[in-house]
C-alpha cells in the first residue's frame, strides 16, 4: 500500500469514527470499538492518535471500561504521553490501578502535571505511599505542595476534592487591576466563576461572581463590590455533607478554607455532582450487602466482598428456623401453617424493605434528624397498621378459601398485622439506632431488618396459631 492510499485510509476511516461513539442505548458503539481494538492489534498510532486523543476524558474512560484488558494497557502504551490522564478519574477503581501499575512513574509524573489539582489528587490517593513520593518528586515545587497539602485531608472530605487553583485578589484592588491580573496571569484555572478576596495571610474576606466583576466600572474598588462568602466549606468536612450544602443553597462553587479560615482551596459543581453518585452509589450496594464491589472486580475479590454478609444471613436464616423448630408440633398437626407461614415473613420482609431503604436515603440526604424521628417514625407504624389491616382481609379470605377453613384465616390475618407493622418499626427504628451509634445504617440494616420481619413472622403465625387451636 503506498503513502497516500495509507494516509486516504486513515482519513476515510477518521471521518467514519468522528461521529459520536455511542449507540442510541449510551452504550460504546461496537463498530467502533472493533476498530480501536483492529488499530491496537496493528499497533496502528496514528489511526489512534487522530481518533482516540480527540475523545473527551469521560468517552476515554467508557472506551477504557469497553475494551478486555489486554487491549486496554496496549491502547495506554501505544498513546504514550499522548493519553489523557484525566480519564482515569471516569473508570472504575481496579481498572484504574491497573493501567497505573503499567504505567512508569515518570510517565504519570508528566501526566499528573498536566492535570487539574482535584483530578490529580483522585489518582494519587490510591497509589502506595512510595510510588506517590517519588511522582510527586518530580513535579514542581509548588505544584508539589498544593498536592501534598491535598492528601494530607482525610479521605472523603471536601480538602481530597478541592481543586487547589482558584483567583484570589487582595481587598484594595480595583476591578481594572483585577480584570488585567486575569488577561495576564497564565497560572489560573481554566475555568472558574468565582474571584475570592483574601488578606495578606490568605485569610478569606469575601467573594465576587465574575458578572459582577463585568458590570462594574474599572476604578470601583473591590472591597466595594465583593459580598461575603456563602457558606465557605471547612477542609475537613466530610465531602457528602458538603455536596448537601450545594444541594441546599443552589452553589456553582465554594471556598474551601482551613481551621484558620485561610483560604486553601475551591469546590466546584462538577467534582460535587461525582460526590452525589458515589455516595448514592455506595448507598445502593451497602444496601445490597455488596460494599464497595465493581463490575471490573475479578471473582476472588467479588466472592470476598459478598462471603461476609451472606454469612450475616445464613447466621440469621438459622434464628429463624430455630423459631420454626420450637412450633414443629403445630405444624406436624396442620400441614397449611407450612404453606402459608413463608408469605407472612415475606410481606413483613417486603414492607420493612421497603421502610429500610425510604430511611436510609433520609439519613443520607440528611432529611430525617432527631427533630422530625419521632413524626416519621409514628407515620411508618400507621402505613404499617393500615396496610397490615388490608392484607389481613386479603390474606384471611384467601387462607379461608384455600383451605376451607375460617379459622385458620384469622390466625393468618392477626399474624399479618403484627408482622406488618414489626416490619415498619424495624425498617425505622434499627438504621436510626445503628447511625445514632455511628455505623453506616446501609451496611447492616438489611440483615437485622430481615431478622426482625422473619422471627416476628414466624412467631407471630405459629404462636398464635398454636394458642388459637388449643384454645378451640
């Protein structure tokens, strides 16, 4: 093939793949990914080049996540310094150590030092503790600092996910001044809505949008246009409470200042909307009894993540069968309460999931607190009471047809009432105890909740109806 069929080939095929690369379900475009995947079979870097680099960080990550891993480190390899950093930030955890694991510290160094503060922090955090220092080793100085100041905050608070590039301007400035720093100065972010007022020890003073910045006349002082900071966020916050304050006052950006109200950092809207799907995220999974599972996770660490709460649940499947134990001559004498007694502790499962997870979310949105319990907590026991009334009747007529026996449907009604409304107590009262005593409700609600809706099923069916029967 000549030069300029090669070159012809390579423009045919870029226009091709300029299009967008998903298909209408959002998903990576399979003819497209045979191409990356045929390019890096080929070690093809120019047709990488001219189709892959141009991709924006989260296409890269979604193509990263796409391809088996064998392509994926061939992809980063055949980019060299060439490959945008910035889509590690958008992939799952295990596949972003390992592309880093293959990748020569002196080649993230040179990466890292082309990325935002806040996206370099989110790879470094992960790395150990000797690869950190040697990458951060080569940076610049000052570079270096802000970094280092950066992972010195605790995981998961706002000081990890501040980006630590941010305009500030002393107090006597006049917006002309102010307005020429901006034109002039080349280390400023790229994007930014806000211009902080600081004193001479960066102590934080005030804030002014950049449309008030326009309005105003060159000569106005800024002292005299700025407003005083809206809720500037501690550094140690815990990052889901400062992603609630965003919620709550409506925030593009906010100041994020240290223990001496010295400014050290901005927080800004697109790193706080990733805060809100990784808590919903990690919400979701507790819930499920998986932890911090993903989907690129191999087996061994996938059955390791789930083998702990599965315990959880047979430990207390065996309670509860144990409950059915001590009524086994009930059942030995009417083989109906056999059939009939799983529904009871299904609905009571169903119900208390469903209490479970409306209170788990409000105490992660911050929606439920001590002042309204008591309210939210009397409204769950009243659906619990109405709906276990309804699916009494619904339950007792059915036991009462089924079995021919009308007695046998009011012991199923009664048994549903009580396991009803047991199931919303519980799916209330047992994530409130456990985030009153400090552990994530998420975690452990499922199984205690579980617990609580069979024994309580259990018992309540068979007990009473053991004393009904005895009794006629």
């Amino acid at each position: 093939m000549t030069t300029t069929d090669e070159d012809e080939r390579l423009r045919k095929t870029s226009a091709e793949t300029d299009s967008d690369i998903y298909n209408e379900d959002g998903v990576v475009r399979s003819d497209f990914l045979t191409k990356i995947s045929d390019a890096i079979d080929r070690e093809d870097v120019a047709f990488l080049q001219q189709n892959v680099v141009r991709l924006h960080d989260s296409e890269l990550g979604d193509l990263l996540e796409s391809l088996p891993p064998h392509e994926r480190l061939a992809l980063v390899r055949l980019l060299g310094n060439d490959f945008d950093m910035t889509a590690l930030t958008q992939v799952d955890e295990a596949i972003r150590m390992e592309i880093v694991d293959q990748m020569p510290n002196d080649q993230i160094a040179a990466g890292i030092g082309e990325l935002d503060s806040d996206d370099a922090v989110y790879i470094l955090e992960d790395l150990d503790q000797e690869d950190r220092d040697e990458i951060l080793s080569q940076l610049p100085f000052t570079e270096r600092v802000r970094l280092r100041r950066a992972l010195d905050y605790p995981e998961q608070s706002a000081g990890r996910r501040m980006q630590t590039e941010f305009v500030a301007v002393p107090p006597f400035w006049t917006v002309g001044q102010t307005i020429d720093y901006m034109r002039d100065e080349e280390g400023l972010p790229e994007a930014f809505t806000q211009i902080f007022v600081i004193d001479p020890t960066f102590k934080l003073l005030g804030s002014i949008d950049l449309d008030r910045i326009l309005r105003a006349k060159r000569q106005a002082k800024v002292e005299g246009i700025m407003r005083e900071t809206s809720h500037p966020i501690p550094a140690e916050m815990d990052q889901e409470e400062a992603a609630q304050l965003f919620e709550q006052y409506d925030l593009l950006s906010a100041a994020v200042v240290d223990e001496n109200q010295r400014l050290v950092g901005v927080l800004t809207i697109d790193d706080v909307v990733d805060v809100i799907n990784e808590e919903a995220d990690e919400d979701i999974k507790r819930l499920g009894g998986v932890g911090d599972e993903e989907l690129s996770d191999n087996v061994t660490s996938t059955v390791r993540s789930r083998f702990v709460w599965l315990a959880v649940n047979l430990i207390t499947a065996i309670v509860a069968s144990s409950i059915i134990d001590v009524f086994d001559g009930a059942i030995e004498k009417m083989v109906a309460l056999a059939v009939l007694m799983p529904i009871v502790a299904s609905m009571g499962g169903n119900a208390g999931t469903q209490t479970m997870t409306v209170t788990v979310r409000a105490l992660a949105t911050g929606d439920l607190d001590i002042y309204n319990a008591f309210r939210v907590i009397r409204r769950e026991a009243s659906v619990g009471l109405i709906n276990g009334i309804l699916f009494a009747i619904i339950m007792g007529a059915v036991a009462t047809f089924w079995f021919h026996d009308f007695q046998l449907g009011i012991v199923v009604g009664a048994a549903m009432i009580i396991n009803l409304v047991a199931a919303a107590l519980g799916g209330i009262l047992l994530p409130l105890i456990l985030h009153r005593f400090g552990a994530d409700p998420a975690i452990a609600s499922s199984a205690f909740v579980t617990t609580v809706t069979d024994c309580t099923g259990y018992f309540a069916f068979l007990g009473i109806a053991t004393w009904w029967f005895a009794i006629h």
